[in-house]
C-alpha cells in the first residue's frame, strides 16, 4: 500500500481547512454563476424587497441570502449588523448554510472577537444537519486535534459527506486509505473509484496520486486502473467544469422562485408570531399561526422586531 503519512497529511489538513464563504450563488445550481453583482433600478429593488418578505415570512433560505448578500455588499450596501441578523434568524429556522457561515465568522473573530467553544457549536450542528463541508471541515479538526480517539467519527464524516458527492470527502477518503497508520479504508476498487473520478475533473493532485497509487499496488494495475491513470490515453475524456454566467438580477429571481415554489412562506400559514420565524415541527415552544409579517424599516434592511445578535 502507498503510504500517505501522517506528517504530510496533517499539513493538507490545515492547509485546506479554510472555511468557504456562500454567497447568492449558493442558491443557485452548481453550473450556473452569478457574474455581476450590481442591482440598480426599481425592478431590481421590489425583487429585494420580496426576498425580505419571504426571509421576515420565515424563509430560513431567504435569510441565508441575505445574510451573505450584507455580509459582502453584493446587491444592498454592506452591513455587518443587519448580515448577522439574518443569519441569527437563518440559524434559529435550522438552516445549516448559516451556521457553517457563522462558525467561520467566529472561528477567525472575522467582525470582532473570537468565539471557538460557539464556532465549534455551530459547525457540529451544521455537520448534524448534513452539510457536506461542514461534515469535512469537523472531521478535518478531529483528525488534526485527535487523531486517534475521533478516527472512527471523522471517517463516518467523510464517508458521509464522499456519498454527497463532495470533492474534497472524495479526496480525503482516499487520502487516508493509503495511510498505513489510519484504521479505516476504503477498499481497492473504491479507492481507485475516487481518484478516477477526481482526475478526470482535474482535482488537485488526484492524478499524481493514482499513479502513484497504480504503480506501488500491481494487484490493482489492471486495464481500467491503466486508462485511468493516463487521462489522455484514446478514448478517456477529462471533464471540465465550467459554468453559465448570469446576472445578479437573475440569480434574485432563480432564488426567490424555488423559494415561492414551495408555497410555505406566503406570510398566510406558516409565519409564528414572532418576525422571521416560521411554524415548523421544531418550533420551540410549539408556535401558533399569526398575520403574516409586514417589512418595516429602512431601505437598507432593518426590521422592527428583529432581535439583534451583536458583531
């Protein structure tokens, strides 16, 4: 077996353990991306404003993204407070987007001081809720912090979130099942699989390591592991991901109609009493069913009612 050790491992953990940022595209399908970010005009703005309705409705999707859009100006004029409201309302209707964002703010005290002991707490609970990276990214701390005692969970992480067709899961797997020293690993065909797929989509280092892998492991070498290993042999074609360029404007609009679709968060049926808050089987005490919400406040995104969750 070709042994990945445990000094160069823990390097690459760290070195990839920084945590990614959602933006607007984040409701979007992967091979669309949103290429301007600018709204301007009054279209433009009654589209925000519906987003508002929807997040202050109950929309935990709605309140995710227009979190990231004040968190990072794209769309509305950067604010800090009001980004971290929604996200507090995103977290609160179980939206696992915002708490992997909110642990990364609080991981690198991003807005003001660090907070690891809450950081950790939300990318757990993140994790819980089956977020791919946040299922990698706490296997990663467990694997970095403790190796031995958390092995057979952050393996569970990994595997889980490799089956949700998350690259880096894919890489890692296969990464440790070349560890001598790690006590889970996939088996041969599986792992072969993995570096396959991740060299044919050009994935960081897969392709060194499948022929590292093909070379040191003859059992293995067979006619498909060959084919593999060499991309531009006849017949095997590299997949390269690339992406339709869209509009901010019209990544509002996939956004708020997959929102609406789901005919829950109209303001007629499902808004709790409290702004933002939607009744749900979670709801915690149980919540009745109120007026819908009514948008109050400035342009800019502040809402009566709407506790704030400080810097």
């Amino acid at each position: 077996m070709l042994n990945v050790t445990l000094k160069h491992f823990t390097k690459l953990l760290c070195s990839t353990a920084v945590a990614a940022s959602f933006t607007l595209v984040a409701a979007l399908p992967q091979q669309v991306i949103a290429q301007d970010q600018s709204c301007v005009g009054e279209a433009c703005e009654e589209k925000i404003a519906k987003l508002k309705r929807l997040a202050l409705n109950g929309s935990p999707q709605a309140q995710f993204i227009l979190g990231t859009m004040y968190e990072f100006g794209e769309g509305v004029q950067q604010d800090i407070p009001i980004a971290m409201r929604y996200y507090s309302m995103a977290v609160s209707n179980r939206n696992a987007k915002a708490m992997y964002q909110l642990s990364a703010i609080l991981e690198d005290g991003r807005y003001g001081e660090q907070d690891r002991e809450k950081a950790d707490d939300y990318l757990r609970r993140a994790a819980d809720l089956g977020l791919p990276v946040a299922m990698v990214d706490l296997a990663k701390s467990y694997l970095v912090t403790d190796k031995d005692g958390k092995a057979e969970t952050a393996w569970q992480l990994l595997t889980s979130a490799a089956k949700r067709n998350n690259y880096e899961a894919r890489y890692l797997t296969a990464l440790l099942s070349m560890d001598q020293t790690f006590p889970y690993a996939l088996e041969e065909d599986e792992t072969i699989e993995q570096l396959e797929f991740l060299t044919r989509r050009g994935y960081r280092d897969a392709e060194t390591y499948l022929r590292k892998y093909v070379a040191q492991n003859p059992s293995v070498a067979n006619e498909r592991v060959a084919v593999a290993a060499n991309p531009n042999a006849a017949g095997v074609e590299r997949i390269e991901v690339s992406g339709q360029k869209i509009s901010f404007d019209m990544a509002l609009d996939y956004a708020i109609d997959s929102i609406e679709e789901l005919g829950i968060y109209d303001g007629r049926s499902t808004t709790s009493r409290l702004p933002g808050r939607a009744c749900t089987k979670w709801s915690n005490p149980p919540c009745q069913t109120g007026s819908p919400g009514v948008l109050t406040g400035t342009a800019a995104g502040e809402m009566e009612g709407i506790p704030s969750s400080g810097n």
